[in-house]
C-alpha cells in the first residue's frame, strides 16, 4: 500500500506532489511527507505530518520550499507505528538521499544491522530506511551500476523513487512488484503508483515494467532491467479524469456512491453487450474454449471475494459449470492441482490487490488460462492477464466497497448467461431476459432506499447505532452476502460482526444470542431455502433475540417473526442479493453516520491493498 509521486522539471514540485498525494491517499492515510531539493543551498527540504494528507498540507502552507525535483508519500504503515520519524520520505545519514517506498523490504533487518556496523544511524522504525542509506552511493556519476547495486541488496516487493542532492537532476525510480508508472508531460515528468496522480496533465504513460528501474532526467526517461539491460518500453495513451469535487453534495463519498449504483450498473452491462461480437477475445479465450470449458476458479479478497462467493451460484446454477471461489491469500501458497478447461478468474475493483495479483502472475507461469474482473482499465492486473472484463463502476473512491461490488455481481451475472449461451444451455430470449432481470434490480436497488430513507435515518440508525455486536445470517446465495453485510457494518463503524451461514446457528453460535446482540437475516427467493431461514429465525425469536430481516413481498410469516423488516418485491432468486445491496450498504452507512465514524477512510484501512 501506501501512495507515492516524484515529479522532476520546472520550479512547481510542491503542487504537482501535494496534487498527486492527494489522489492517492486512497492507498494509506496513516502520514504523509514530502522533500524537494532546494537548488540554491544543494540541500534536501522536507517536511511530515502524521494522519491524512491535509496535516500535511497545513504544514508546508506557510513554507516556502519548492523546487524542479521532489517526492512525496501517503502512507499505510507496516513496518514502525504511526510517527513523524516512521512517515516518508526517509532521509539517509546527513540528509543526503531521500526515498519514498511503497512495499515491503524483508530482509530490512539484515541490511540494516550491517550498515549500522559500518556507522550508519538509523532514525525510523521502517524497513524503507535502509533503501536511502544504501543510496548515498549515488553521485553526480551515478549510472545505472549504482542502482543494480542498491536492488541486488533488496528482498521482497517494493516501488521506490529516490532523490540525492549529490546528483540533482535525476530522479531514480525503481520497481518490483509494487506498480508505478511515469507520466510524460512537457519538460516535466510526474512518477507515481498510479497514473489517478496524474490525470489531467498528461495522458502519456509508461508503465515501468516489473524487475526494472528508470533514470529520469527532465526530458529523458531511461528505463533498464535489473541486469543492466536497456528496456524499449512503450508509451500507453491512458485516458482517465478524476472528478475533483467528491462529494457532489453528499456528506460522504461512500454515500454518494451508494447512490450511483443503478447508474454504474447501466453502464456495466451496456459495456458487456457492447462487447458481443469481441468478447471472447478480449477474455483471452475462443468460442471452442468457452464451450469446453469444465470449471471456473474466481479469485478474489474481500468484497471482491464476496462477490466471487455470490457469482458461484451463478455459474454452477447458469452455465453449468463446476466453480470454486478461492481468497487470493490462501490459493498463493496452497497446493496446485492442474485441471484441463479450467479458467481463472481474478476479481478485483481496483486491479492492483498484491494477493490476486501474485495468484495471476503465479498462473501465468503455469500458461493456464487467466482474466480479470477489474473496475480500472489501466491497472495492472488488466495488463498482466490473458483478458479482462470491465466493470463499470467509475472511481470508487470511498474505501469501503460499495458499486464496485454490485457491478461485479452485474458482469458475473451477465457472464455465466453469455457462457450459456455458448454453451447452447439457454437461448437468445433467456439472455435477453437476464439484461432486463438486472435492470429491473438496478431500479428495486435504488427506489429500497429511498422507501426506508427517512426511517432509517431518524429512527432506525439511532437505535442501532447502541449496540456493540451483530450476528449476521443468511443461507445459499444469502449467505455470501451477509458475510458482505458484516464486513461492511465492521469497516465503517467498528462494531463487531459476526457472519454465520444461517443452518450453522444451531451448531454453535446459538449460544452467542442474548439480548444484547441484533441478528440480521437475510431471506431467499428459493423455495427449497425459504422454509429452512424461517425455521432458524423461529431459532433466533425462541431464544428472546432481536430479529432485523430482509425479506421479500408474501413472505407473511419471516415479516411478522421479525422485530425490524425491510421489505423487497420480488426479483429472480439469484439476483436477491443484488436487490438487498443498496439498502443493507444504506443501513449500515447510517449506524457509522450516527457514530460520527469516518466512513469514507476508516482507521486502519487502505483501498487499494498493494502488500501481501
Ligand atoms: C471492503 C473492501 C475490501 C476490498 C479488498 C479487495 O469494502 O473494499 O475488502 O474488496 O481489499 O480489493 P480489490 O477489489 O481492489 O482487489
């Protein structure tokens, strides 16, 4: 995690910096800092704040320091609690080198008791520190020898940009693993973990290539491998805004993006049809493959897993094909076992996440079929698999997921029916029907919150807003999604959620219910399932626990069993969860509301999770 800039041209880095920081402090809000060279002295200025960006900010508003050569950093701690001496950039002994590092160093320790044994201090707690004492070998020589020798020192993940006031008009930045990219403009040029850093002042890209480092003078970009060797990398045209008022009225931005859901949801399956006649192509699959396709791996963490989870039923239910749904942090080190047929599937919004990632390049050395379902056209993962397919979600900004989610359940919905159909398990007309199915949610999705709006607002939220623990349940397709449902209630408002699959009460968990402790059920259109989540909310009410349901029209009997409902019409069975998401998000946004949380960048949290 953690969000890096450099910038190297004209007398403006501090503004290009703090710009660039600002859109990425998505990737970590625990400290921020900042150092620029400053020409007359040939010293290096920096400065630091703990906490997000604006302390920073504050900060350097009544300095004068700028200069045509700075970096700066957002940081997501891992290595040293949350300090002004463990927040970026770190400086080398006299403040000669400063970096700025996203990753993680694992042999830190090693390097850094060696140097320590050779006179060097170390101030910081962070494994990045070691990178800028093993940078004062930079001079004004300094050739691409230098930097293999700092890399050969380094093991593990990491993104870093270094500065030396011994060699002032280069900025060094070097990559494995962790993504960055340069942005080309006109006699500048702004290096970053993501071009969002620099959308609107240039859309020439060069995505520096994994294992390789670039020497970057003003006009000069040069990129090598960590061999030496002098890498021809192309430019990319990557055309991407960034909508600089947020908020567009809400009081936080996940609540404006819980509210852009139906529209996001259009958008996602006009793109899937639009993408008809090429579709297989850009999975990285052909017409045959699709029809001989035997299983499914999705892969994914988090919401994206969850969707995954969902999008399960989809596929084996739809297209008949056998689906296992596996969390990016186990599947990388677990045993691999090689099936004909089988396409994997990465899931993520941002399509950067370090665990699906390395799941995906781990695949592609084993030339196994791979695609990714992504929310961000110019991410890594969409470079680096077979194929993808877009979700069209637009910048999710909030950290915690909320249309990234939907428009996954959107695409994988769409999916499993467009392999049906390749498949010749369905027709035209049944595909059809899935588009105006998803249509129909989309519209139940929105017009849910607006019904319970003001109730939740003023009365329901209070109430809840009291309690200190939640059980969730929710069995079939329901059980996924309830697992969403705590995940969210936790990330916002810190209230500690529990998920069980609703059959497993009676085998444990029955014994955590009290009066103290809401259950939240989420019913099922199955006719098979119904019956069994009305048997456990019978459970639930014998043992005097407070019942908060989500339930569909006509089901008469879970309505009057339960303390608090919420009521849907009915939609097709597979899509409830897709109905229920914009007012399970809505509920639990206004419990955090009423907290006073700070939902759109809750403590501990990063939205983009680029370290394993
Ligand atoms: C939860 C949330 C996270 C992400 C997870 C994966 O609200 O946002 O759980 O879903 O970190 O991120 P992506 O989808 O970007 O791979």
């Amino acid at each position: 995690m953690c969000g890096i800039v450099g910038y190297i041209g004209n007398n403006l880095c501090k503004s290009y910096i703090l710009k660039g920081l600002e859109r990425l402090e998505y990737r970590g809000y625990d400290s921020a800092g900042f150092a620029c060279l400053d020409t007359d002295t040939y010293r290096i200025n920096h400065q630091k704040a703990e906490g997000q960006l604006i302390n920073l900010i504050n900060k350097l508003s009544d300095q004068a320091i700028d200069s045509h050569l700075g970096i700066g950093h957002t940081r997501w701690a891992t290595h040293g609690k949350i300090s002004e001496e463990n927040a970026h950039p770190q400086l080398s002994c006299h403040k000669k080198v400063a970096v700025v590092h996203n990753g993680i160093i694992e042999n830190h320790l090693d390097i850094r008791s060696n140097l320590e044994a050779k006179g060097h201090t170390f101030l910081s707690q962070t494994d990045s520190e070691v990178v800028a004492h093993l940078g004062e070998i930079i001079s004004n020589k300094t050739t691409k020898d230098d930097v293999i020798n700092i890399v050969t020192s380094l093991q593990g993940a990491y993104a870093c940009l270094l500065m030396s006031s011994d060699c002032p008009e280069t900025l060094i930045a070097i990559r494995k693993g962790s993504p960055l990219c340069i942005g080309l403009g006109h006699e500048q040029i702004i290096v970053a973990s993501d071009p969002f850093a620099f959308a609107g002042q240039t859309n020439q890209v060069l995505f520096l290539p994994d294992q390789s480092f670039a020497l970057i003078s003003k006009n000069i970009v040069e990129v090598y491998d960590f061999s030496g060797h002098t890498l021809d990398v192309p430019i990319s045209q990557v055309d991407i805004t960034w909508q600089d008022d947020e908020k567009l009225g809400y009081k936080h931005i996940m609540l404006k993006e819980i509210y852009e859901q139906k529209n996001a949801i259009q958008a996602t399956l006009s793109n899937c049809k639009q993408l008809d006649l090429t579709l297989w192509d850009q999975l990285g699959l052909t017409a045959q493959r699709v029809e001989n396709l035997r299983s499914l791996a999705l892969i994914g963490c988090g919401t994206s897993w969850h969707a995954g989870r969902i999008a399960q039923f989809f596929f084996e239910m739809i297209c008949k094909v056998p689906t296992r749904v596996v969390l990016a942090s186990e599947f990388r080190y677990a045993p691999f076992f090689h099936e004909e047929n089988t396409l994997y599937c990465g899931i993520s919004q941002s399509g950067e996440t370090a665990d699906t990632l390395e799941c995906l390049r781990l695949l592609n050395t084993l030339d196994v079929p791979t695609m990714a379902l992504t929310n961000v056209e110019s991410s890594t993962m969409v470079r680096e698999t077979g194929g993808f397919l877009l979700t069209k979600a637009g910048q999710e900004i909030a950290v915690a997921s909320t249309k990234a989610f939907s428009t996954q359940l959107v695409a994988l919905y769409w999916l499993a029916h467009r392999i049906a159909l390749q498949k010749k398990y369905i027709t035209m007309e049944s595909m059809d029907r899935a588009h105006d199915d998803l249509l129909i949610t989309a519209e139940i999705l929105e017009n849910s919150i607006e019904h319970y709006r003001i109730v939740i607002e003023e009365k329901l939220a209070p109430y809840y807003a009291q309690f200190k623990r939640f059980i969730f349940l929710g069995r079939h397709i329901g059980y996924p999604f309830a697992m969403e449902a705590a995940l969210k209630l936790k990330e916002i408002s810190y209230i500690f959620s529990q998920c069980y699959p609703a059959g497993e009460l009676k085998h444990g968990p029955i014994a955590l219910l009290d009066n103290d402790t809401p259950v939240i059920l989420f019913s099922s259109l199955d006719e098979r399932v119904y019956p069994k989540i009305l048997s456990n909310a019978q459970e639930v009410k014998a043992r005097n626990a407070h019942l908060v349901a989500f339930v569909f029209e006509g089901q008469d009997e879970l309505q009057q069993l339960a303390d608090c409902v919420f009521v849907f019409p009915k939609v097709h069975p597979l899509l409830a969860p897709l109905a229920m998401t914009g007012l399970m998000q809505y509920w639990v946004y206004s419990i955090a509301n009423v907290l006073g949380c700070a939902i759109d960048k809750p403590r501990n949290l990063a939205k983009s999770v680029t370290v394993e």
